[in-house]
C-alpha cells in the first residue's frame, strides 16, 4: 500500500542494502558532513523531508524563498540546503553530474548525486524565512554560517544510522510510525511538539488537544492518540539534555497519566531555526509525512525573541491550510488556579486575580534546587527521572552545559560499512 506523504506524494525510503552501498559507494570522492547535514540526510533518506528526495536547487530554493512553495507547486517553507565552500569544490574537483560520498564519524553514510552548484544570497534568504537579516535570530545566524557554494541534488542512504542508548526505541521513521498507528487503531493522532521537560501544564496541552482531536468519534473503543515529537538537533546552553526531553515524556504513559492506548513518544532529528510562522509550517509537513492527522499550537509557536507574534503562526498556517492534510489544534494556556484546586485552561476558569501560571523560568529553579514540587504541578516520576536523567546523562545537570557539549553520548553514529 502506497503511504501519500505531503504534497500528496507517495513515502519512499531512499536506502540501499549493505552489498549495493559497498559497490555503488566504490571510488566516489568522499567529503565528511557535519551533524546538521547528517541529520537532515536521515531525514530526507527516510521521508520525513518527502516531496524532497535530496537538497534543494536553486530554482527550489528560490521558489521556497519567496513563494513558500517548491517548483512543483507543493508548500515548503525553510531552504533544505548542502554548502560547501570554494575551496573544497575546486579542490576536489567536485563539477555538476558528480556522485559524493558523504561521510559522517569518517564512516559512509550516503550518496550525493550532484546536479546544481550555485550561489545564493544570505540576507535575502533570511529575509524571506525569518522576516530579519539580524545576525542575532539563530536561523538567520544559521544562514549566515552556510558556506558560499550550495550543490542540489538527491540523496540516497548507504549506511543506516546506529541510535545510541537512550534514544534507539523513539526512533521512529514515517513507514514505520504509520504502521504503529495502524496497529493501535488511531483514527487520529496528534503531534505534540516538544523540547521540554514536561509540566502539568504541558500535559493538559496534550491533554486538552486530545480531547479536540476526538471530537465526534465514537468513544466505544480508544481512536485517538497523542505523538510526542521530541525535536532533537544542536543544543544551546541551558536547553534541557536530550534523554530528559524524551525519557520523562515516555515517563507521563509508564506512570498511567497516559497509557499504551493514547500516548506515544518518538524523536526527529532536526536542528530548530526559529523561524516562528514558517517553522510552524515546515513542523506540519514533517508530521504529515509522519502519519499524523492533528498538530498542536500554541502561542508563539517555533519562536524566539520578540520577532513574532503570538497568533503569525496561527494567521500563515490559515493562508495554507486547504493545502495540508494535517489539522492544526490551537491551544490556550493552562495554569494552576488555587480557588479551583486544579489545573485548569485560561478560557474556562474566571478566578484571574488568583491564576498561577506555568513559569519556564520557576520550573526550572525548582528542577535546579532539587526539591521536589508539588505532584499538581509537576510529576513526582517525572521529577525523579529528570534528577537520575541529570546523573546518569548530564554529569550532573538536567540542562545542558559544556560539559554535556564536550562529553556527552551522541543520539547515533554512522558504522563503518560492511556488506
Ligand atoms: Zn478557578
């Protein structure tokens, strides 16, 4: 059975077999990615990136920049782009027409058909995806740390990623996510989208958002579930560790505030850009392609700094939404009101004066000095975990230091190849 992907077109797994990758990766001219390439080359090989089946030409790129739209009239909303500088094309002689093997750990990982190398303007580029050219947006900074030459052309797989411990079971491609929600007999899942350590406040969004995503279905049996959709990629400093991020969602269906039937937690790998709106938009693509039918929004969604504004998400995705075949769910807030004596959302309950929203910055103080809070406003399994979390994965820290930076286990490695 065909799976129909965004853009309505079909999912394929662009990987080959181990004796296919020792033959067809046999005296290509090799060049080592860094992490962003090697995660957006997983992505594309196994179709969360579908329609694109490689990285982007210049007349995509273009396309994207200022119409939001790849050539072939799909929606498409950040630049999926392969930089090399000058040197490296005229040193190794790389000319359009060329097959690369890309290496990551030094180990193969897969093969670059070169059609395009161009040259494109950076501001312009931010300017088009992140509003700004200010260096200080990290998607702009991101853009501006691409090398001069970009080369299109498609991708295929030679060597299948090796997921490190913790992480190997949450790594869940799009066949393989469709298929599970096939076996659970979802109707309807929707994506959380994550990079947090889980509040209750957090886990009423998901809540709340599975209640509107179950709507008018027949309640005789479980139809609908919840995709946590932990977006893993460059860490800044602060941030908290991976393995937390993703062990104490797991942590809220183990502990019974959710179960087997309407929770599950999987990674992609991504390396965030801030791009507020069009990241919203980009966020929808890859959990289309991921077999979801609901996507979650809340305020600011994807954002950073003041650069947008609380409902531009909500207003670009309208100006799309017959195009996608994925259904946003917008969120309000929930907090804790000490009159109700219970979580509760800001559109329901009228005890303003005695409101106690959710803090980022008090959770995380709390999670800091290791006492632990009250279960109403954060799990005790959850709370536990995130301090074992801290000594086994983050020398010490549930946030990320340079320690972690330095020392830290990576999510995967490319193995040597072997037929
Ligand atoms: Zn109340």
């Amino acid at each position: 059975m065909a799976e129909i992907g965004h853009g309505g077109k079909e999912i394929v797994e662009r990987i080959l077999g181990p004796a296919e990758a020792v033959a067809q990766t046999k005296g290509l001219k090799s060049v080592e990615v860094r992490s962003q390439i090697a995660n957006e080359i997983i992505d594309i090989a196994y179709g969360w990136f579908t329609p694109l089946v490689g990285f982007m030409g210049k007349a995509d790129l273009d396309s994207v920049c200022k119409k939001m739209r790849l050539t072939n009239g799909a929606v498409w909303s950040i630049p999926i782009l392969f930089d090399l500088s000058e040197g490296e094309v005229s040193d190794n002689g790389i000319k359009e027409g060329d097959s690369l093997l890309l290496t990551y750990d030094e180990n193969p990982m897969a093969i670059f058909e070169v059609e395009e190398i161009y040259d494109y303007d950076k501001g312009e580029m931010c300017q088009a995806v992140y509003g700004t050219t200010e260096d200080k947006h990290p998607g702009c900074a991101r853009t501006y740390q691409y090398k001069d030459k970009f080369l299109g052309g498609k991708i295929t797989l030679a060597n299948r990623p090796k997921i490190n411990p913790p992480y190997a079971p949450y790594f869940i491609p799009p066949l393989e996510m469709r298929k599970r929600f096939r076996e659970k007999g979802w109707e309807r899942v929707v994506a959380h989208q994550t990079r947090n350590v889980p509040h209750t406040g957090h886990e009423w969004l998901m809540k709340g958002a599975w209640f509107q995503a179950y709507a008018e279905l027949s309640i005789e049996k479980p139809l609908v579930g919840v995709l946590v959709n932990a977006i893993i990629g460059a860490k800044r400093k602060g941030d908290y560790i991976d393995e937390a991020i993703i062990l104490t969602h797991d942590e809220l269906r183990k502990s019974g505030y959710f179960g087997d039937h309407n929770h599950l937690t999987s990674l992609t790998f991504w390396d965030m850009r801030y791009a507020g709106p069009r990241e919203a938009i980009f966020h929808a693509m890859l959990r289309t392609n991921l077999g979801l039918t609901h996507h979650m929004y809340g305020r600011d969604h994807a954002g950073v700094g003041t650069y947008y504004g609380a409902y531009d998400a909500h207003r670009l995705l309208a100006t799309v939404q017959d195009e996608l075949a994925i259904t946003p769910v917008y969120s309000m807030n929930w907090l804790y009101c000490p009159h109700c004596g219970e979580i509760t959302s800001e559109g329901l309950c009228n005890h303003r004066q005695e409101w106690q929203m959710f803090s980022g910055t008090l959770i995380r103080s709390i999670v800091q000095d290791g006492v632990k809070p009250p279960r109403l406003i954060f799990r005790p399994e959850v709370f536990d975990l995130v301090m074992e979390c801290a000594e086994k994965y983050g020398f010490g820290s549930p946030f990320v230091t340079d320690e972690y930076l330095e020392k830290r286990t990576p999510v995967f490695n490319i193995p040597p190849l072997s037929a």
